[in-house]
C-alpha cells in the first residue's frame, strides 16, 4: 500500500459482498481492488471498456468453471481449444462448399 492510502472500513450487504467477491475471481483481483478500481471508474465517469472497444459482451463458448469449479489444468484448457478450433475449421470448410 502507498504511503498516501488510507484503510477505510465500509458496511454492505451479504450478497453484495458476494457478488463483488465474485466479479473480483473472475478478474484474478482482490476484493480490495476490485472495489478500489470499480470507484475509480466512477469517479471518472468511465464505463468498463476493454481493448476491443466494446463493453465486454462476449459469447461464453466454454465454461471451464462448469468442469471444476476450483480450477481447470492449462492442458484441459488447451485441449479443449484446439477441438473447439477443429470445430471452427470443419465449420468454415462446409461454408466454404455451399
């Protein structure tokens, strides 16, 4: 922490902390800068815009949290990528015919 922080104390309900606490995994944050940076983002007006230009509207193509919930071995995820790549090329080689 900088030496021009402060610890600041604050109250919220139960399920809000849980919503943070789950916003902030998904991001690999803390609670603390997850709030810390949501205040920032306010205070300035922004809206969360990542570095495609848009809001972040993305299509979940797979879930990894749904196989393991703790977490997935890079190798499954890799794994899974290149069927999902297959898929994708089989699907543009059948467009490509028609």
């Amino acid at each position: 922490m900088s030496k021009n922080s402060k610890v600041i104390n604050i109250t919220l309900p139960d399920d809000l902390v849980k919503q943070v606490d789950k916003a902030a995994k998904v991001e690999f944050a803390t609670r603390s800068d997850y709030i810390r940076e949501s205040l920032v983002r306010r205070l300035k007006g922004q809206r969360v815009i990542d570095e495609w230009g848009d809001e972040g509207n993305w299509e979940t193509v797979v879930d990894f949290r749904e196989i393991n919930p703790e977490g997935v071995p890079a190798e499954e995820v890799l794994a899974a990528l290149k069927r999902l790549d297959k898929v994708d090329e089989q699907s543009r080689k059948t467009a490509s015919k028609t």
